[in-house]
C-alpha cells in the first residue's frame, strides 16, 4: 500500500529511489480500491463520494466548465455525509465503482497542501531528521497532500487556520505555496484519478501511520515552498481541490 522511510534501515536508498521517481506499488486496480479506501476510514479518515473522470478531460458530473473536475464531492451535503462507517464506505464503492472519494479535514485531520518538488524536499529533510511524519499523498498534477492531526475545535476559535492560507497577502509571504486544508475543505483521498492519461493520486506513505502534530511540519515545509516560490511557479488551487 505504501513505502515506510521513517525506518532507519536502508532509509537512505528508499528515499533516493523514491527522489528519483520510483513511486512505490499500491494495487493499481479496480480490486485494491476498496481495501485502500476502508484502510483510510479505519484510521479515521471520514470519507464521502467524488466525481470522477468523462472522456475529453470532462468531468462526471456534466458541469460545463467544471473548475475542479473529478476533484469535488457529488453531494452538497458532504461534511455531514462524510463517514467512516465500513458498511457505508463498502456500499458507496461498490454502487459507485468509478466514484473517486474525498475526506472531509477539520475534523479529525488536517491536510498541509504544497506544491511536489517543495513537498519531496521537505520530507527528505523531516525523515532525515527522524522527525514523525504521517500519511503522505502526491498527484500527479504535482502536489503534496501531508495528513496531520487538526488544530482546531469548535471550543478554541481562535486556533482555526483557514484553508485560504495562500489566498491572504498577510499570509503569502509567511506561507508561500503552502495551503492549510481544515474546517471546511477536502481533499482527494487515494486512489484517486485525475482527468488525463493515467494521472493518478496516490499513497506514498499510507494510512497507517500515525498523524503528527501540523506544527512539527510546518517548518521545513514553509522553508522548502519559500525557495520554490515565484511568480511563474505559484500553483495556486481551487478551495476544496
């Protein structure tokens, strides 16, 4: 499902491979989606349908001009419908075959969203420190998506990050590239297809591990989009993308 480089043998190979673009081998078919998808919900991941790809890089949901096709909920109602209830997840895969799925943040997790050069960086240079890192996605529409504990509840207002981050001048130049999906956002949790030629998002380390506190994260994370940023570079996405 995942390559582990948080171990200390052989760390160094397996991140150099994976540096050099052997991503790891996740099941690539139709078989493995469900058990990649309730290995999310059991370690906590609330889950809820998506749209999914159409032939001519169209959206299934017949949107014209669809601004995030294949990466949004189907339901309006995503936040409460979002679940990581085994029999509801088993019953929407196999009645939606073709459905990607999204995992509501801010409620259990977080998501720090950057952009995939910046992000592989940043993990080398965390792993190397030995710092504790967690679920780990990339897409191949070149993000990094690193699975955190929430900071935020309802009782401490004052610790909500808003998932425009990227979107406030005072905070672009503290946090450049980098968005903070919590209350309110999404994103696609793998296996995941992208409009396009086999563009995929998927596990490079899976849900297995244990989710870090954001903080810890953040650092090197807002160092290595620091040296990534420019006004040619910025990847700016669509809230809940």
């Amino acid at each position: 499902m995942s390559a582990t480089f948080g171990g200390r043998s052989g760390r160094q190979g397996k991140l150099s491979q994976w540096l050099l673009g052997r991503r790891p081998k996740e099941a690539a078919d139709d078989g493995g989606r469900e058990s990649l998808l309730l290995a999310a919900a059991a370690a906590g991941l609330p889950l809820a349908p998506a749209a999914h790809p159409a032939p001519g890089y169209r959206c299934s949901c017949d949107r014209v001009g669809c601004p995030t096709p294949a990466r949004h909920p189907v339901s309006f109602a995503w936040q409460t419908q979002s679940t990581t209830d085994r029999a509801q997840i088993e019953r929407w895969a196999r009645h939606q075959p073709q459905a990607n799925f999204i995992t509501a943040t801010g409620m259990v997790h977080d998501v720090l969203d950057v952009p995939l050069a910046a992000g592989r960086e940043a993990l080398e240079r965390l792993l190397s420190a030995g710092v504790e890192v967690g679920p780990v996605a990339e897409s191949d529409d070149g993000r990094m998506l690193l699975f955190t504990l929430t900071r935020g509840t309802p009782e401490d207002e004052d610790e909500w990050w808003p998932c425009e981050l990227d979107c406030h001048p005072e905070t672009m130049d503290e946090h450049p590239l980098l968005r903070w999906h919590c209350r309110g956002s999404y994103v696609l949790v793998p296996p995941a297809r992208l409009p396009g030629d086999d563009q995929r998002v998927r596990w490079v380390r899976g849900p297995e591990h244990a989710l870090p506190d954001p903080l810890s994260l953040l650092e090197a994370l807002t160092d290595a989009c620091a040296r990534y940023a420019g006004a040619d570079s910025a990847v700016w996405p669509v809230r809940g993308a």
